[in-house]
C-alpha cells in the first residue's frame, strides 16, 4: 500500500485549494472530527478505524477506485453528482436517513434508483460539510483498494469487506439498499 502521506487531502468546503486529479487512483472519504453519521434507520454508530494525516487522527468512511479520473468519480459523482444511482457512497448514506427511492431513468421498466432532488441536495450539502477527502493518482487502484480496505474496514464499503467489526452494520446498510422504488 503507498504511504498515506503520499495521498493528497482535498476539502470540499474549500474548493480553492485544489481538486482531485484527472487520473485513475484510489481515494478514501473520511469524516471531519466530531461528525457522527446519519443513524436514522441504524440506531448505533459503527467502529471507525482511524488513520493518522499530517499530524490529524481522522476516521476511514468509506474507500474507492476510478480508472478513469479522479475528478470526476470523487467531485463530480460522489460529491455533487445528484445521482445515488451513480454514487454507492451517496446511496448508503440516503438510505441511512431513510430517504425513498425513485426511478434513476425515464424507462418504463427501468429498476435503477436514486434519491429525490430534494434529498440528494442534502447528500450533497452534508457531504460537503462534513467529509474530507484523501486521493492519489495510481496505476495500480484495484490492489490498492483492496489493502486499504483490509487496512481500515470502512464501515460504507459493502464489496470486498469481510471483517467482522462492522459486520451487522454492513449486513443491516444491505437491507436498507435492497429497498425497492417507493420504499
């Protein structure tokens, strides 16, 4: 796994100071210090690991790859993409509130969801306040994102995450997905 210190910290509250780069990598969403996340439909909390960034203790939130660009997966899909649908971050924590799934497209028989416009502009603006952001550029995501899960076990990440801490929070996050449209 490369050293965090390699990783760059993007804030989204301060757009001024960089975005992520237009390159495939890894990048791990983390939460500001004494931010709790939504528990609307999961009373407790789950166990954070967290990870030391310049001299800071921050907790792992979820971890993800783009082979395509950083800028766009993490700001323009997950940070401000309106799109649950798109967004496997923006979905668990819609469903953490309890949000109702609507239709994601205009197909008739189409089961892709997301989240009312309403609802996913409080996604974007809790996102935005209360999450920092840690990316690099790397060739070799995939393996990286495995390492970075076993490292850190964050709570969000559903796929490839066998650890046992978390486990009944991840199961119940499942549940609480597999909501159909309307529910």
């Amino acid at each position: 796994m490369k050293q965090i210190e390699t990783y760059k910290l993007f804030d989204p509250t301060n757009l001024a100071k960089g975005m992520p780069d237009e390159e495939s990598g890894n990048y791990i969403f983390l939460l500001r210090p004494d931010v709790e996340l939504p528990n609307d439909m999961i009373a407790e909390q789950p166990t954070f690991t967290t990870l030391k960034y310049n001299g800071k203790e921050y907790r792992v939130l979820y971890t993800g790859i783009t082979k395509d660009s950083l800028y766009k997966r993490v700001y323009k899909i997950h940070l401000t993409g309106n799109n649950a649908g798109k967004s496997t971050l923006r979905k668990s924590l819609g469903c953490l509130w309890g949000y109702t799934f609507v239709k994601r497209d205009k197909k008739p028989d189409s089961t892709k969801t997301k989240f009312s416009e309403t609802d996913e502009v409080s996604i974007t603006e809790w996102m935005s306040k209360n999450l920092l952001v840690l990316y690099v550029a790397n060739k070799n995501f995939g393996q990286e994102e495995q390492e970075l899960i076993d490292t850190f076990n964050p709570p969000l990440n559903l796929d490839k995450n066998d650890n046992v801490i978390n486990m009944e929070y991840r199961q119940r996050l499942k549940m609480l997905r597999a909501r159909k449209i309307g529910q």
